[in-house]
C-alpha cells in the first residue's frame, strides 16, 4: 500500500517503474541526488568569466541552481542577446536583469523574504519577465494574476495566498475589502535603483517557493500548487535539452501567464539563452495571422493544445512556418490523425508532452513517428529526474498493459497545495518504492497503461475532472459558483466534444420558477465569480436531474443529453 512507510512495500522495477535518469530524489531537505545535499542554492554573479569560447558561451552550471540564476547566467555572458520580443521591441538579456534587479531592491526593503508570494497583474510583455525575475531575485515567489479575472476572483486569490503586494502597471485598483498594496513596476524600479548597485539576488534554499499556480477545485476553491527552485529548473533544462534548444532559438509565448503553460515557454528558453517571442493576441485571432506571425518573427519552438493545432492545421498554417524546428503538443490528447496531417504539412519534430502543475509541468514526452498504433499518441517516457509509476486502487504495482493511476515521483514534485494539508496529504504519498528517505508520490488521478516498450498510454481521468482547449477545469468549482444563484438547486456542468465546432462547455442547471432567461441570468452571476474560459457557453435549465439507482446524478445521462441537445438554443 502507498499510504505505508516508506520502505515497507516493494514493487519490481522491470513492472511498474519507470525512472527518467538522475537526479530523481524527493525529499524534505531538497536533496534530490542520492549522496549530494547542497545546503544553498548557488547564485550567479554578473561579472562575465571568460567564455571558453567566443562563439560558444558555456552552458549554466549542472548543479541545482535557482530559477532566476539560470536567467543571470546568459545575462552575464551574452547581455545583449534577445531575450523577450514583445510589441514594444526587443529587450536583451543583461537589460531585462538590470532592471529586475531594480525591482528586486525595492521588494526587499518593503521586507520581502523567502518564501512570501508577491503578485503581478500585468500584460503580456517583457515587464512580466522584469517583475518575475524581481521577484525572485528578493527571494520572493511569483503569483501571476489576470487583469481581465473579476475582482471577486482577486481578492479571493490574493487572500488564499497571503500577498501584501501586487505589482501592476497602473491600470488596476484594489477590489474593496483587501490589504494588499498596489505598486507600479515602474515605481519599485526608480525607488531601487540605488541599491541595486550593492545588493545582488537572494541566497535561496532548493526548497524555496518559486511560484504559486492556482489550479480549479473540484470543491469550488481553486488550489494553490506551491512549485520549488528546483521542481522548475530541472523541468526547464532537461526539457530544453530534449528538444534540443539552443540560444539561436525563438519560443512562441502563447499562454496566459497564469498557466504553467506559460511558465514552461519562458523558463525553457531562459535555460539555454533562447528569446521568448510574446505572441499579440492579433496573431491568435485568424489562422493567417498566425501564419504571418510565426513567419515574421521566425518562430522555432511552438506549444500549443490539439484543439488550437487541429484548426491551424485545417487551415495548412504550417505549410507557411518553415522556421519552426519543435512542435509540442499539451493539454490533451494527440490523435494520430493529426499529428500525421501535421507531419505533412511540416518537417518540425512533433512532441507530445504531459505532466500537471503538481509535478512540475512536463512529467513525460513522446516523439511522434507515425508508426504509433491506435488512435492516439502515447505520452511517452518519464522524463529525466523522475520516475513513474502505474498503479491500483490500493497501490499495488500493476503489469504491462493493465489500466492504473499514474503516481509520480523524482525532483520535479511541488511541495503541495498551499493552506490545504488534508488535501496535501491525500495526493502526494509516501514512495515505497524508490528506498529514499522522505520520498513521495504524487497520484495524478489520470488512468493510464504501461505498453511493452515501456511508454505510457492516456486512458483518462479517476475522477471527473475535465479539460478544455488545454486547461484543467474542475467541474465542482463551475457547479458551485452555479449553485450560489437563489434560483439554481443542482448544478452539473460538462465538456461537449466531438462536433463540427469546438469544443463547449455545458452546464445544466434544475432551476426553481420560470426558466426564460436562464442563460443570461447565470451568465451575469458568474462574470463576477469566475474567469472568462471557465464560464459555460452552454445552459441547459431542467425541471429535476437524471438520477442512478444509487440517487446520485446521472452524470453520463446528462452528457448524452449535451450530445443531442448541441444544436439546440438558446445558449
């Protein structure tokens, strides 16, 4: 059983282990190669050593190195590469770290320390990397904040994480009843700009809080996953190595910057002195746009979820994008149909990746062929750092070809979820398999199978939660926002797919009193409770839901009904 001690319980190797190589610890002291147990963080000073060579700046050092060192090392070798493109210009490596450090000063004397979440409500644009590296550099942890949330979502954010400063660009207010400060990044820049000429970056632990990314909560709270220095750097390098990124490279920024998406196109490309390329929304808003848009700035490295790819595709945009050297596909599951149109359309090496927020961002990958079998792409192997295993209800190991719950475990697993320990203890366990003290297991709750060759197969979730265009949605926190209206009684929300358009989400609603205008009515009550992607598009009011024998909803019933009902209004 899983919820032993560890050590009590072995399962062999050669059936339900997969290990991604070195480096795949996991334990409270940060340690995450057995025998090496460096105390501190190793921070880089910006006095440029001598390249080794003049067209070849070495690499950042192998050991376990803060989030924003890797940053500091191309700033101090190559200051006046590219690092951010945004709709303002082009912003080097040695300026963005000039101005951070700025920032950072000025955190540090309004008492910034280790482990406290600082907030940004930003756009997309090099200040987000500027406040970012700030951030960290005063030994701060970032929490990434969309402009367009109600502030309802705000202030309850904000509260869960404790956060006494937002850094904003001016255009935000405090939402009533909060007790954090609103600062200008331009302000903290101007008040530090002194000091940061004596002070440099923080000395923090490899257990020290990076970021906080919340993700939906199937109780209608979101939850916050608490990622560390080194959760995020081993992601970050050893991905940049596997798609063989480099500093000639251009990384599509096409996430919102409230995502590990995100998150994961700014720190691969950071890893290897590569320039991030924000994408204006303009270019997401046609598929020529985006055409022109990958052309233009001569895009290499793409991410992206199959339900914006399959359109793109549709539309022969990467018969036009003769730069792009990496696709990786995220989110969702690959079909094979797909990824072989992709394939002839482009030569780019197509991956797809999988991995929650939880254990880091990208826990496996797999190379398309176009030789897979089935109709999907498997997830692959895990990747290096970590070690995978698939497993029964009760933690037993399982054989090749058997359905179980994927559990994670290795360098790259956050610490939990901030202000919630019952949870914590639930979905990251105690390893009994790996003999290192300390070691956990993160339960992914995603059912996959093991195939002989040792990579992985998507099967689907454990529980009911969901996933539209990419995102994580937790059905429960939709529903109770839904069931906040006076008028709502039950509330079951799904995703409808398959059709001819995109996917939707769909909510249905056992409503009391008269039904017109259901769909108006909840949409405005959830505007000030949700975000934009997680409000329904579709509303489906009913007199009592579909129940099982059991008396719980008939959920499958009601998924069906979605089905027949899709081209039906009003939504």
């Amino acid at each position: 059983m899983l919820t032993s001690p560890v050590g009590t319980a072995h399962a062999p190797k050669s059936r339900d282990t997969e290990s991604g190589g070195t480096d795949s610890g996991d334990t409270d002291s940060g340690d995450t190669t057995a025998g090496r147990a460096p105390a501190r963080l190793l921070s880089v000073t910006l006095e440029p050593p001598a390249p080794t060579s003049p067209l070849s700046p070495p690499s950042p050092p192998r050991e376990h190195v803060a989030l924003h060192a890797l940053f500091a090392h191309w700033a101090a070798h190559t200051p006046q590469a590219p690092a951010v493109v945004d709709a303002t210009g082009t912003h080097g490596y040695g300026a963005l770290w000039q101005r951070a450090g700025q920032v950072a000063a000025a955190l540090r004397g309004h008492g910034v320390r280790q482990d406290e979440v600082v907030a940004t409500v930003l756009p997309r644009t090099a200040e987000q990397v500027v406040a970012l590296l700030g951030i960290l550099q005063a030994g701060g942890a970032l929490l990434a904040l969309d402009p367009a949330q109600p502030p309802a979502r705000l202030r309850a954010l904000t509260e869960d994480a404790g956060v006494r400063i937002v850094i904003t660009d001016g255009s935000v207010e405090p939402p009533d009843g909060v007790s954090w400060e609103a600062v200008t990044l331009d302000a903290l820049a101007a008040t530090g700009s002194a000091a940061a000429a004596t002070t440099g970056p923080a000395d923090v632990s490899a257990t020290a809080l990076a970021c906080l990314l919340y993700t939906s909560g199937s109780t209608g709270r979101p939850k916050g996953v608490l990622l560390t220095h080194a959760a995020v750097t081993n992601y970050a390098r050893h991905q940049a190595e596997s798609f063989a990124l480099g500093p000639d490279d251009r990384v599509a920024q096409r996430a919102p910057y409230t995502s590990d998406a995100a998150l994961s196109e700014l720190v691969m490309a950071f890893a290897v002195g590569a320039a991030v390329v924000v994408l204006p929304l303009e270019a997401l808003a046609t598929p020529d746009a985006f055409a022109r848009t990958l052309e233009q700035h001569r895009i290499s490295m793409l991410t992206i979820v199959p339900s914006l790819l399959a359109p793109l595709v549709a539309d022969q945009v990467f018969t036009r994008c003769p730069s792009l050297r990496v696709v990786v596909s995220v989110g969702e599951q690959l079909t094979r149909s797909l990824a072989a149109d992709f394939a002839r359309q482009n030569p780019a090496a197509l991956y797809n990746l999988y991995g929650p927020s939880e254990a880091g961002i990208g826990v496996t990958a797999h190379r398309v062929t176009g030789t897979e079998p089935g109709s999907t792409i498997p997830i692959g192997h895990a990747s290096a750092g970590l070690r995978v295993h698939v497993c029964s209800p009760d933690g037993e190991a399982l054989a090749p070809l058997t359905p179980g719950e994927l559990y994670v475990g290795g360098a790259q697993l956050s610490r939990g979820y901030l202000n919630r320990p019952a949870l914590t203890a639930e979905r990251f366990v105690p390893d009994p398999f790996s003999g290192l003290p300390g070691a956990r297991l993160y339960r992914t709750g995603d059912r996959v199978r093991r195939q002989l060759d040792g990579s992985l197969e998507f099967v689907g979730r454990v529980d009911g939660q969901l996933k539209l265009r990419g995102v994580r949605v937790e059905p429960g926190e939709i529903e109770a926002a839904i069931q906040r209206h006076p008028a709502a009684k039950q509330a079951a929300v799904t995703v409808l797919t398959g059709g001819p358009g995109p996917d939707l989400l769909v909510a249905f609603v056992e409503w009391e009193g008269q039904t017109d205008g259901v769909p108006r009515a909840l949409r405005s009550h959830l505007r000030v409770l949700l975000p934009a992607p997680m409000i329904p598009a579709v509303f489906h009011a009913l007199p009592a839901f579909p129940l099982l024998p059991s008396g719980k909803t008939d959920r499958q019933s009601l998924a069906d009904l979605a089905v027949r009902l899709r081209t039906e209004s009003p939504r």
